[in-house]
C-alpha cells in the first residue's frame, strides 16, 4: 500500500489504497492502507463502499438490488445498494456495521 500511496502518479494529493479479493463464503475481503494514517486500518467506509459497487459491475448482476458482504481487519460489514442494470448508476447505497465507542476524552479550548 505504501508503494502506491506514495507513487509519482498520487504522491501529491495522495490516495488510500485498498486490496480487495472474492471472499470463499460469498463477498469480499477488504484491507486498506490509508493516507494520513500512513499504515493499515481496520476498515475504510469509502474503499469498502466503492469495492462493493465495483464488484457488482464486474459480476455484471442482473438484479438491481443488492447486499454485498465485506470482511474488513476491523470486522464484518456489508454494503446494500439499488443499481441500474446497463448503467453505471447506483442509488440507496448503506453501509452498515457494528459501531462501538471506542474514545472518550476533554478538551480545554483555552
């Protein structure tokens, strides 16, 4: 991830990088370097959104909604989305997951 983050063609603005492959069970399987973190996260919303909508594209499903499973480092999630078949167009589009609180903390603005 490292290396396409930092390559000539995003050095500049930089970009998360996020590996993706068929799940066995069904779905993907997601893992993200992200910029700014400049390491592995648990989980990327937008990369695991995108590899979801890009996955349906490359399936070429004829339904037009949907429900794709992701295991991410961070846990499972899913994406659910509606699409136009023959268009590259996608609407309703959730992910969902687990939450948990995971910080708590003050700040003194003075």
């Amino acid at each position: 991830g490292r290396q396409i983050r930092y390559s000539d063609r995003f050095r500049a603005e930089g970009t998360n990088v996020n590996f993706v492959e068929e799940s066995p069970e069904g779905g993907l399987i997601v893992a993200t370097y992200e910029r700014g973190v400049e390491d592995e996260t648990l989980a990327c919303g937008t990369g695991v959104t995108a590899s979801a909508l890009a996955y349906y594209l490359r399936k070429k499903w004829p339904v037009d909604a949907l429900e794709v499973p992701i295991e991410a480092k961070g846990g499972q999630l899913s994406v659910h989305f509606r699409a136009q078949p023959g268009a590259i167009a996608f609407s309703d589009i959730w992910l969902c997951g687990p939450a948990q609180w995971v910080f708590s903390g003050t700040t003194n603005p003075n």
